[in-house]
C-alpha cells in the first residue's frame, strides 16, 4: 500500500493575495492537492496575522480575501481539509508546549527577529525596541502548525524554509524528550517550485505587501493592468534589444508561461519589442490565465456565509486528527488525568538513565532514514537511504538485537553491515584513536536501546 504523503501550507491574512502569493504559494499547493496519494492541509493563518497587524477590520476582510482566492484557485474542499487556524484550539495549545522545548539560541536565529534587531540597531534605537514575543517566537507557532498534522511536505517561498528547519529540530527535541521510543512528530521538509519560488514586485525586490510592490491577483482586470504598466523597466527604447534575464517583467512571464510562450517572448525582447506591448502581453497572458477564477472570487465574496460553511466542515475535519493526538502528547508531557493515575507506581528519586535511542526521518525524495543519538545527543550513526518506513524499522530491530555487530572501518569513519550491505555510516573522525573510541561508544550503545 502506497503511503500518502501529507501536505501543509497557509497564508497569513493580512492583506489582498497577490501575484507573489498565488504562484509562489497557493498555485503549487493546490496542483500538489490534486495528487492521489496527496492528503493536503491548507489553512488561513489568522494567528501569524496578530504578529503583524492591529487592524481587526483588515484582519477581517484579508481573511475572507484569502479564503475565497483558494476556493476560486480551484482548491476541492471535498478532497483537502481548508480551516482556519483559529478555529483550531488545540493550535496553541501545541504552541506552549513546544514553546518549552524550544530552545531559545533557535528561536535568537530566526531571520525575521534578527532582522528587526539589526533595523533598531541601525537606527541607534534599543535592539528590542517594537519587537513583541508575538514576532520572536513566531517559529513555534509555525512549528505547530505543522507538528499538529504531521506534515511530510510544506510548501513555502524560499524565505521561509529556515521555519521549517526550525519546526524540525523543535519536533525533534520534544521527540527525544517525550517519546520513550515513540516518535510522536514526522519530520518535514519544505517544498519549493524553483522557478517561481520567489517572484519580484513592480520595483524588482520580492513582491510583498510590505513594499506595496504588489499586483493584485482578483481585484479587477483593471486593477492588474494599472499595476502591470508601474513594473520598472530599464530606458531602452522600441526597437533596442532588451535584456530577458534582467528583466523583472520577463521574470513575471516566465512564471505563467508555458515553455513556447517563454521562448517566443524573449525572442521579441531580443529583437526589440518596446516595453509598452510587453506589458500588454504580460497582462494577456495573466488575465487569460485568470480570467475565470477571477469571476468566481467575486462571487464567492458576495456570498461569505458559504465560505463559512465551508470552513467550518474543514474546521470539524481537522480537529478530528488534532484533538485526539493532542491527548496523546498532553499524556506524554505527564497532563494526564489524576483517574488514571490512580493505580500509576510512585517515581523514585533515582531516574534511570537516558538510553541512546534511534530518530527516524523521511527526506524529500520520499526514502527513509534513521539516525542513532547516544545518550548525551551526540549522532553515532546516519542510516543509507531505504525505500519505506518498514524497511528501515526492520534494521533498527537488527541492530538492537544483540547479535555481533559487523562494523567495518575505512579511514577516519567506519560502516555497518548487515547481510554484506552497508546499512548506516558514521561521521569522519578527526584521528584514529577518536573513530575506534566511536567504534566502541556504538557497541556500548545499542546494548540498553529501548524498544
């Protein structure tokens, strides 16, 4: 049986979906969605939008802006959960607990923090100075969102892949923590459409509403066009050959276009076509491509109670998943129920000793992996890729099952084998001495593992 790989993404609701959002986050979200083994999560981040913004009117409408550019995108509610993050309780309450696993050296190298540091710094103000805790520990909140539905896919522009990492390394701390041998978090990977990962404004930087360098996705056909003719371009007169790799507008194109269409325009620019008819053709292609969806936003807009109903079947959808793996984690941090507890053996005051325990992940390409940490954390060993969760258990349960291990060294880093394949390797040790004591930290280690 194949193992459907599930997707995550959301969007913050503080303002109108733009190009940017549309092919950098939602166009790749809803074409993965459409995938048989695909079971996707998309969601308006009401939440993140708190961070950002104190107006609850614009909060408001981006929300239902949001909502109803997913719908006209094509997004099939009968195939995905669609919620809002805030319709989501046990959102936060995941947020706190991971917020006291988290290691707040992590959450210092978040760039979104550090670029608000190094701004009052600048300034010559104080280096907190408007920083709320909203904004510093916006990972974690990130980190739920994606931890609460175990996500193996997320897909984000490229500025937002460190969040990702960082949901990583917070799942995986509170795995090590709590899980016992149980990995309660999968570990995700960001998912990024190189070609349009990042799209540039009118003025070339990225297009964001915080430079109003947007170009509305649904507003009107009007409305694209004006901000269509505003993209900067360079001096070059009609007639003059331009420049299609250091052209923003081409860039634009370039994301819509197919492979033909592409070819065809940078010929014409080449040749000379003048900047004026090459905004034409960019809003032809656009508003050719979004013509239809356009027309369905508005009507959407003008019937939100539908929209709401929709949200909250989503709402009822997630909370399903949510609700009863929150349980299981409230059970695993000790919130557990006095009831229950009844018959539990008191603690001793002596704890056993952390065991070394093995961590097991999935990488982009969809094969598994494992990793053996000694006790202290340190990684001994980082298994060879294999090609379902099955097959890596199954050599996790040789390893620990106390049969000679065959481990066979080769400069300054060493193997094991099983059946004569090498299944795992270690990192490269500084000398020999260092690798053989490794050698011997793995046999004294998969000795106490625990099952």
């Amino acid at each position: 049986m194949t193992t459907r790989t599930r997707i995550l993404t959301g969007i913050t609701t503080t303002g109108t979906p733009h190009l940017g959002n549309y092919a950098g986050a939602i166009r790749p979200a809803i074409l993965a969605s459409e995938d048989a083994n695909a079971d996707s999560f998309y969601f308006l981040a009401d939440y993140h939008a708190l961070i950002k913004c104190d107006d609850p009117q614009r909060i408001q409408r981006s929300r239902m802006e949001i909502a109803a550019t997913w719908l006209a995108g094509g997004l099939d509610v009968n195939r995905v959960t669609f919620y809002r993050q805030s319709d989501i309780p046990e959102i936060p309450e995941l947020t706190w607990l991971l917020t006291c696993v988290a290691a707040k050296g992590l959450l210092n190298r978040a760039h979104a923090y550090k670029a608000s540091v190094d701004k009052n710094v600048e300034n010559g103000e104080d280096p907190d100075a408007g920083i709320s805790m909203g904004l510093y520990s916006y990972p974690v909140l990130m980190a739920a969102d994606i931890l609460m539905f175990n996500a193996h896919k997320v897909p984000v522009g490229r500025d937002q892949i460190q969040h990702v990492e960082m949901a990583r390394d917070i799942g995986q701390r509170f795995n090590h923590l709590f899980g016992n041998g149980k990995e309660f978090f999968t570990m995700p990977e960001a998912l990024i459409e190189e070609s349009v990962a990042t799209l540039p404004g009118l003025d070339g930087r990225k297009m964001s509403k915080s430079y109003d360098n947007t170009i509305p996705l649904f507003t009107s056909a009007k409305d694209m066009k004006d901000a269509i003719s505003r993209i900067v371009t360079d001096s070059r007169a009609p007639g003059e050959a331009k420049d299609p790799d250091n052209s923003h507008l081409f860039t634009l194109y370039q994301a819509f276009a197919t492979k033909a269409q592409e070819a065809q325009f940078r010929g014409e620019l080449l040749e000379g076509l003048g900047w004026g008819e090459a905004k034409n053709r960019l809003f032809q292609l656009l508003d050719g491509q979004l013509g239809e969806a356009r027309e369905r936003y508005h009507q959407l807009m003008s019937r939100p109670s539908d929209m709401e109903d929709l949200l909250q079947v989503g709402a009822k959808k997630a909370r399903a998943v949510a609700a009863p793996f929150l349980a299981e984690l409230r059970e695993a941090v000790g919130l557990r129920s006095f009831v229950n507890q009844a018959a539990a053996p008191v603690a001793t005051k002596k704890k056993a000793a952390k065991a070394a325990r093995f961590v097991s992940f999935r990488e982009a390409d969809g094969s598994f992996r494992f990793r053996l940490l000694a006790a202290d954390g340190e990684q001994l060993l980082l298994s060879r890729n294999f090609a379902d969760g099955k097959a890596a258990g199954a050599v996790t349960k040789l390893l620990q099952s106390g049969d000679a291990l065959d481990v066979r060294a080769e400069a300054l880093s060493f193997s094991v084998w099983l059946d004569g394949a090498a299944v795992a390797d270690s990192a490269e040790y500084a000398d020999q001495a260092s690798r053989d004591a490794a050698i011997e930290a793995l046999r004294v280690a998969l000795a106490p593992i625990e099952d």
